[in-house]
C-alpha cells in the first residue's frame, strides 16, 4: 500500500447529532499544532465490504464531507503522508436527513537526525544511519529490512530519519564495508584509520531509546567514528563454488542486526576483511551469489551457507576456516488456536514468510505455504535466526505470537508449529465522570515497525461502554482523551497510555478512566 509508510493519528468523534445522520461534515487537523492538514486521503467503507463508498481528499482548510450514506455501520479512513492512518467506526441510522461533525486529528511521524564525523570534523562518506524499532521485551534488534528505517550521509555527514511511526527507536551508524554501502554499490569508502564498524547512540554498551508519540523531530543525534586499533580478518571459504563467489558478514555476537563489514570471496573463495575493530563475532557465509542488491548477496537456488565465531582481541585473524553446506531442512505444520466448534475464522491453509534476524551481507527471506492438516518442508535454510510471519489470513484471524525459530543449533525433527487464533477483541467501559460523548478512546500498537498499522478510535456509548473487534492478538496502548478539545492532544506521549494483552478467540475485558480535566491543555 502506497501510505506503508505512514502513521499513527488521531480522531475526534461526533460532538453532535440527530438519531438518523447521513451525511458526515468533517475536518482533519494536526494533532500537536491543531493546524488544518489539506489533502488528507479520507475513505469509508461499509463494514463488511472492502470497496470504498467514498474516496475524497480533504479541502485547504482540512473540510471533507460524504453525504447520502445508507443506514448502517461504516468504516473511515484517513491518511496523508508522513502522518498515521486513523480509523474509526461510524454508525449511520438512515432515515432524515441530518448532519454529524466529525474531527479528526493526525499524528505526525517523528524524525531524528544528526551528523557522523570523524574527530576532526570531517563527514564519514558512506555512512548510513539506521532508526531500529526498540522490542518491548529483551530481544534481538531487527536488521533495517523488518521495519527499521535508514538514510544516507550526505556530502557534509549529515543524516536524517523521518516516517517515524509512534514507538520506541534506537538509533545506530554502519561506516566502512557494511552490507548496504557494498550491496547497493559494489563497493565501499574504508578510510584508513577508521575501518568498518557499527555505532550506537550514544554507546554500543546502553544504547538510548527515543520515543515518538508524534511530530518529534530529535536533532543532533551525532555520532563521531574515532581511531582505534584495527585488525584484519581472514580465511578460505570450503569447499569453494567453481565459478561462483560467496559474500562474507562479520556480525557483532551480542547484536547481530547490523553486520560490522562484508566481503566477497574470490573464485577460490579466499576473503579478507581489513579494518575491523576488536570484538566478538559472528563470520556469516552464502553462496554462490546470482547478483547483489540493497540487502547484499542474492544467493541462488543451490547455494551454501556456513558460520563461524571469531574473536578479534590484539592481532590479526588469519587461516579462518568456513564449512559451508545446503543449510537445514524445517518442517512446518499450521495450528489454530482457541478456535470453538464450526469457527471458520482461521484457513486451513497459509503462507508464512522467514526474516532473518541477522544480518548475513544477503538476502535470505523465504516464503512457502503450510497447511494445518499436512506438513510442508522448506529446505536449505541458512543456519540463523528468523522471524516467522503469516499471511493470506483473512480479516479474522492472525498470528497468535511472535515467533523467533533459531536454526543456529541442532534441529528438532518434530514440525515447527505455526500459532495462529481467531483476531481478538476489546470490550471496554468508561469510568469517572466524564460524559461519555465527550471522550474517545485511542487504541495503539505497542511495538513500532509495523508500516500499514492504524490509530484505532472508539466512541463510548451512552452507558459509557466501548469496542474494538477484530484484533491482532498482541500488546496495545489504549487511553481515554478528549474528543473536541482544539487544545488537547490526542497522544501527548506513549507513557500515558495503560499497555494490555489481547489474546486471541476471546474478548479482553477492560476499565478505562476518563481524562482529567487538568489534561485538557497541552
């Protein structure tokens, strides 16, 4: 979807109208300034279809309007660039003709930029910035591939990382031969003295997290490549491929998601890595290769894949060794959790899809069908770690967790089983003293990453009750905020928001209490 990389916003809810509405007078606004945001993409659906009933832009003052709705539930819709989709439900009675106003408030992405220089001053050529989606929980950092964003520096060193969806980001520099300056090139800038490396922000030992709730543009965030001992590293690829050539990634052990530098191995599959600082490492080998891109390495149909640990302390490393073979075999069996007799929720059938969790200088994502009643093998697997998605879902039904399948150690035979479960809900009421047509609740993501995730809004109804159906199991920041207050922001700051679970099959009953009135100004 072309708006993949927008996100999260906010939306205010009819403040009034008669029992029968059908007709929608709207404005869209920025969220943190209250500015009007023309051409705003603004769409509804009925519910339960998937064409648009109307498609229109929002006007320079930020006004839209849909008349002539049929009665029943609808589905809006709204996004621009560079800001998060919102999405709201709407019910519309038929009948007479009337009138319902509807706000709604976009969050904007955040940003972060900074400059990468050497101790004099002097830009680090070749050298990207990564923004990385910071886990909830203790985890691997996923490589910029799975969601994280990245920029070039520019001829003066500076960088800039925008479409910063709400979430938590670290921020990280790869100069030298890393994957993506060698895989979109062909080669790469090492400066003497420098080498290769990765840097974190604003140390690689606690790396600082910033959080984006909206419209926060953090500025210099710099880094600064300082000399240090460098060592080199080298062997032989065995056994090496006649004709072909094998890309090499020296990955730092602890946090594999950015690999320190890559190299490519001759046709008698020597390789050599120059300018690589001490530490402890992952040495990733695949191949033969049949071209290269952003991601490094495009291995073919019959490539080998090897690794190996290296330690880098006070000398150069020489005579390194890497076994390569055809990788593992998996299996894969789909199973659908919490489903109640004669639930057609989830398909019997799927695709899930394999991310690598560490940066091998290649590109290595597979993809294949499963199935709950037969097993399904995919075979020649680089011995790493993976992210297992699915997809062709359907609208109810989801992954049921996140799965991390290490191929690093010995194989299970047993099939890895693919969790699946009917999407959850939430049923939520309002508490305090707020009337309930004052208020909407906001429904968020936890975790940052996901391109196409909208800002749901829910409006309580008059017994101060609320829903969100149809849910991706997972984690969710949800919150009660002032619907037509032009003063309040909608998400002043994640914090503010009570994280809860949303299982799968069943709904989650929560008890959410209105805003107070001290929280009105921003």
């Amino acid at each position: 979807m072309p708006h993949a990389w927008l996100l999260a916003a906010l939306i205010a809810l009819f403040a009034a109208g008669s029992a029968s509405p059908d007709t929608i007078d709207g404005r869209v606004v920025e969220d943190h300034t209250g500015s009007p945001l023309a051409s705003a993409d603004v769409r509804v659906f009925k519910m339960g279809t998937h064409v648009a009933v109307a498609d229109l832009d929002s006007d320079a003052l930020g006004n839209f309007r849909v008349p002539g709705l049929e009665a029943g539930e609808y589905r809006l819709e709204v996004s621009r660039e560079n800001y998060v989709t919102t999405m709201v439900r709407i019910s519309v009675a038929g009948g007479a003709a009337s009138t319902v106003a509807v706000r709604i408030r976009l969050a904007r992405c955040g940003a972060i930029a900074g400059q990468i220089v050497d101790p004099q001053g002097q830009p680090v050529a070749g050298a990207y910035a990564f923004a990385i989606p910071k886990p909830r929980a203790a985890s691997l950092l996923q490589p910029f591939n799975l969601g994280g964003r990245y920029a070039p520096v520019d001829e003066h060193g500076r960088y800039r990382l925008h479409n910063l969806v709400p979430g938590h980001y670290v921020v990280a520099v790869a100069y030298g031969a890393s994957t993506i300056a060698v895989g979109s090139t062909g080669r790469a800038v090492v400066r003497p003295g420098l080498g290769s490396g990765v840097l974190f922000y604003p140390d690689n030992v606690q790396p600082q997290a910033f959080m984006i709730s909206g419209g926060e543009d953090y500025q210099n965030i710099d880094f600064t490549v300082t000399p240090a001992a460098l060592y080199s590293v080298s062997g032989r690829v065995e056994p090496a491929a006649p004709g072909g050539n094998f890309w090499l990634a020296l990955t730092p052990a602890s946090q594999p998601a950015i690999a320190v530098a890559v190299a490519v191995a001759d046709q008698g599959g020597g390789f050599r890595f120059e300018g690589i600082p001490p530490g402890s490492y992952q040495l990733l080998a695949s191949g033969p290769a049949t071209a290269r891109g952003m991601q490094g390495a495009i291995p073919g149909p019959d490539a080998l894949f090897g690794r190996a640990s290296v330690e880098v302390s006070a000398q150069n490393v020489e005579g390194i060794a890497v076994a390569v073979d055809s990788g593992r075999s998996i299996t894969f069996l789909l199973r659908i959790l919490h489903a109640a007799h004669g639930d057609d929720a989830c398909p019997q059938n799927a695709q899930i899809r394999l991310s690598p969790l560490e940066d091998w200088g290649a590109t290595l994502a597979y993809s294949a069908k499963v199935s709950s009643v037969r097993e399904q093998r995919i075979d020649r697997l680089a011995p790493g770690r993976y992210l297992l998605s699915v997809t062709e879902l359907g609208d109810r039904c989801f992954s049921a967790e996140s799965q991390v399948l290490d191929l690093t150690r010995a194989v299970d035979p047993q099939p890895v089983e693919v969790l699946v479960a009917p999407s959850g809900e939430i049923h939520g009421r309002l508490t305090g003293s707020a009337k309930p047509g004052d208020v909407a609740i906001v429904l968020w993501r936890s975790e940052a990453g996901e391109q196409n995730e909208a800002l749901q809004i829910a409006s309580p109804d008059a017994g101060s009750r609320f829903s969100f159906p149809g849910l991706q199991p997972g984690r969710y920041r949800i919150a009660a905020q002032w619907a037509a207050d032009d003063k309040a922001r909608w998400i002043p700051d994640l914090g503010r928001m009570v994280e809860i679970e949303v299982p799968g099959g069943a709904p989650t009953d929560v008890e959410i209490p209105a805003p107070k009135p001290d929280v009105k100004s921003r």
